[in-house]
C-alpha cells in the first residue's frame, strides 16, 4: 500500500510542475508577444524634395511596433508638470493600426513643450497603454532646447 501511496504522490507532485511550467510559459508568451511600442522623440528638419532644408525645428515622435501582435496607436503627446498631459494634432489620420515592425512618424513644430515644465513624451495605444520615450533622451531634448532658446534671447553668451 505504501508503494501504491508513493507513486501517487510523485504522479501529484510531477503533474503540478508540468501544470506550473505550462501555465508559465503561456503567461510569458501572451506577454512578450503582445503589441508594444518604442517611443523616440528629437528634433529634425525637414528636406522639402531633396533641393531645400525648412529652417523650422521641429519635435518628431517616431513610432514602432516592437511587439510581435498588431497594435494600434491612438495618438501621441507628453505629460507636463502638475499632471497636465497634452496630444500633438497629428498629420496623419488616427488611431492607426501597426503591424509587427511597421512605424510611425509625425512632428510638432511647436517646441515650447521641451522646457523646464516637460516631464514625459508618449505615445497611447486604443487600450490606453501609455509607451514613454527614454528619460535620457526627454533630458537630452530639454537640455539643447533651453541651451538654443537662451542663446536666442541673449546674443552676448
């Protein structure tokens, strides 16, 4: 009976671990393979038909779908301090749907967004999943923008 009573137990024992790792790896998999997007953010030109460069700046956010499911992108913006959040009028229609690898590009000429004030550039999916761009970067852009704009206001520097 006490053999009977073992290979019970060790039948329990090896179907809970099969169970768990089973369990596990669709959990891993219906996360890693779901839709998710890389946010970066930086200030560009634009060449108008090869010839000419606009002497606009402008805040660019480029968008990828790195996830493996399509996703669809809502719309973009960032978040200012206080909590006050704001979405760039794109020219572009949205919600617009990313497959796996497909980008999105749009742009702001409106760069009174990168001062002191900036705390967060994203980009929203239709879940309201927010996608934010590197901290480093939002630095970076903030940095330059203010180094620019005072050397505008005060020529001598």
């Amino acid at each position: 009976m006490s053999d009977n009573n073992s290979v019970t137990t060790f039948l329990a024992i090896w179907g809970a671990i099969l169970s768990s790792i089973a369990l596990g790896w669709n959990f891993i998999r219906d996360i890693s393979q779901r839709g998710r997007l890389r946010v970066n953010c930086y200030i560009g030109k634009i060449v108008i038909q090869g010839v000419s460069i606009d002497p606009t700046d402008y805040l660019v956010w480029s968008v990828v779908n790195i996830g493996k499911d399509p996703i669809v992108l809502a719309h973009i913006g960032g978040t200012l301090e206080g909590k006050k959040g704001f979405i760039i009028s794109t020219h572009k229609t949205m919600p617009i749907t990313l497959k796996q690898g497909e980008s999105f590009l749009d742009y702001t000429n409106d760069l009174s967004v990168l001062d002191g004030r900036l705390i967060s550039l994203w980009a929203v999916d239709s879940q309201n999943r927010e996608f934010k761009a590197p901290r480093k970067q939002i630095k970076l852009l903030k940095k330059n923008y203010l180094e620019k704009y005072k050397n505008r206001t005060n020529p001598t520097s």
